[in-house]
C-alpha cells in the first residue's frame, strides 16, 4: 500500500508537471490543435468547393451534349429531308427522259410510216402505170384510160 508521503507526493508531482505544461507546452498544443482544425475546416470547404464546381462543369456538359445531340438530331432530319429531294428529282428526271424516249420513238415510228407510205405510193404507182400501160395497149381510148386512172386515184386517197 501507498503511503500518505507518497501519496501526496505523487498528486504534488501530477499538479506541478501540469502547471509547467500549461505555462510552456499547452499554448503549443493548443496552436498545434487549432492549425491542424483550421487545415482541416479548409480542406472541407475547399472540397465543397470542388464538389460545387465539379457540379457545374457536369452541367455544362450535359447542356453542351443536349445541344449536340439536338444538332445532330437536326442535321439527320435534314440529311434525310435533302435525300428525299434528290429522290424526287430523279424520278423527276427519269420521267421526262422516260417521256423524251417514248416521244423519240413515237417521232421515229411516224417517220417509218410515212417513208413505209412514201413506197407504197411510189409502188401503187408504178403497179398503176403498168395496168395503164396494159390498159392503154388493150384500148387506145383516152376517155376510158382517164376514168380508170381516177378511180384508182381515188382508191389510192382511201387507202392512206
């Protein structure tokens, strides 16, 4: 067991080792607390600070990606507006050079036939000079070698 003495001496000890404590360590201590609780209030703050602006640049970039997105959104409506245009002109274009063939053709075709007609006639005619021919071998009448070669006029009209 501990005596009185020591006792005494002990608490002595512990109020005298404070009291230099707190005249030469416990400002220090103190200083030391404070700074380390100023650095860390500042570290908080400074992380708000970033949250905050982290916060921002991550809405300015979704704004900027909406924006991008509509972009791109307009230039694929209007790509595809641009395609249907140039669709439109080329069955536009193959409809007139469609037209212009079928036009061709026709013009050739009424050329063909009229050339076609032209022989005909020049063959009619010459089948015709040779039955005048005979005819007028067999009979020398100018008055019935006429009306034989107006009838067949006539028929020649009616054909054509």
């Amino acid at each position: 067991m501990l005596s009185a003495n020591e006792i005494f001496a002990q608490v002595l000890s512990f109020f005298l080792l404070l009291f230099l404590l707190r005249q030469f360590a416990w400002k220090k201590i103190l200083g030391i607390l404070d700074q380390r609780k100023e650095k860390i209030s500042a570290e908080f703050k400074e992380i708000e600070d970033t949250k905050i602006q982290a916060a921002k640049i991550k809405a300015d970039y979704e704004s900027r990606m909406a924006l991008i997105q509509e972009q791109a959104q307009a230039k694929i409506k209007e790509a595809v507006e641009e395609g249907r245009k140039i669709s439109a002109r080329m069955r536009k274009q193959a409809h007139e050079d469609a037209q212009d063939i079928i036009t061709d053709a026709r013009n050739q075709v009424k050329y063909e036939v009229t050339k076609v007609q032209e022989q005909l006639k020049d063959k009619i005619v010459d089948i015709a000079l040779g039955a005048a021919k005979s005819v007028i071998q067999e009979r020398l009448t100018e008055e019935g070698d006429r009306q034989i070669v107006e009838n067949f006029i006539k028929e020649i009209e009616k054909v054509q």
